[in-house]
C-alpha cells in the first residue's frame, strides 16, 4: 500500500472512531419513579369495628413489577423500563390501603402483617389487572380489579364476612406514564371508597357474608 492510501485509510479509521465516540451516550439516563399517595379520608365519628390485620397484598403477574404496563393490543402488552413505580405495585397499594383505613379510623386499629397485637378480623387483597388501556390513542384507560376479603379469624371455623370484588376503568387524558398513574390513583381511591361504604354495614358481631 503507497504510503497516500495508508494516511487515507487511517484517516478514514480516526474518522470513523470520532463519530462513533460522538453517538455513544455518555451517560444512562435512570429511570423516571412515580408513587401511589392518596388523599387522607375525613375520619368516622368513633370506630364501629374491631381491629383488623392487613394481609400482605398480591398482585398477579405481569402487574406485580414496577414497570408500569401498557395493553397495545388485544394480545399485545407492554412493559416501560424507563417509567416504573417507585416500589413494587404490591407494596405501593398495601401502603396507601393502610394509611387510608387508619385515617378513616372505622377500625378500632389497622395493624400491619407482622404486628403482635391481636386483632379479631383479617383483610385479604388481591389485584389481578393493573395496566393501562391504550389500544386507543383517543381513549386511553387505566385498569385496575381488585378482590378484599374480610375474615373473622376469631371464629370457630373461620368466616368470611365480606367478599367484594371491583373493577374500574379510569378515561385518561392522554396516554402516558403521568395520566396512566393519576388513573391508578384515581381508581385506587374509588375502591377504597367503596370498600369503606360496605364496611359500614358490618356488625362486629355479624354472621353472614356478603358478597358482590
């Protein structure tokens, strides 16, 4: 090779070395995190129920992540790496579930799984779909079904006192991440109210279960 062909390749190599120094990242971009906090409840006038233990909440997959997921077709669904819930959705939603049980104070005590005090009643949750509906870019929905279960673990057998099964579909404004997690938000808020509204109807000493 003449010695003018080896400084044209050479400089095509150097070339070739800058432009693909100049179209590496220099650095990951992290992940964007979102939380779950609801607004508290106004409280009850006095507590009406015995204490209540918090079962862990479970959540099916593929929602039991932290990447949000998004339905994009009627087969097709997707996970967001870059867009994720700050803790697993099971931790986020057995939180805010705790935290607005205790705020509305119609439980004597709202205990956590692990807590040694005794408490006469059991609430089991679980959560079977939690993604976003964005098959239609004009209509975009948050979808969150959830099952509670209240237990009267005191008896002898145990009894269900309470079987309560929702569903919500949130209409988003637009579909992302940001209108994606106030739909959660939203829904979450609705099925807590509604829970709350079925406890009420509950007599500590109450002997059938419901069922909806």
């Amino acid at each position: 090779m003449s010695p003018l062909l080896r400084r044209s390749a050479l400089a095509l190599l150097c070339l070739g070395w800058l432009s693909a120094c100049q179209i590496l990242p220099t650095e990951i971009t992290p992940p964007t995190t979102y939380a779950l906090t609801l607004p508290a409840p106004v409280p009850v006038t006095a507590p009406a129920l015995p204490a209540v233990r918090l079962g862990t909440t479970t959540v099916g997959a593929p929602w039991n992540g932290t990447a949000l997921v998004y339905q994009l077709s009627d087969v097709r669904f997707s996970a967001d790496a870059y867009h994720r819930l700050l803790s697993p959705a099971s931790t986020l939603l057995n939180t805010a579930l705790a935290d607005w049980l205790g705020a509305r104070q119609r439980f004597e005590a709202v205990l956590a799984p692990g807590s040694p005090a005794p408490a006469p009643w059991r609430l089991e949750t679980g959560i079977t779909a939690l993604y976003g509906d964005f098959r239609s870019a004009s209509a975009p929905q948050a979808v969150i079904s959830a099952q509670f279960v209240i237990v009267d673990t005191a008896a002898v057998p145990r009894r269900r006192l309470l079987v309560l099964d929702l569903n919500q579909r949130i209409p988003l404004e637009s579909a992302t991440p940001v209108a994606l997690v106030a739909g959660y938000r939203q829904g979450w808020l609705r099925m807590l109210e509604e829970l709350d509204a079925r406890l009420a109807s509950l007599k500590p000493d109450n002997t059938s279960a419901g069922h909806s």
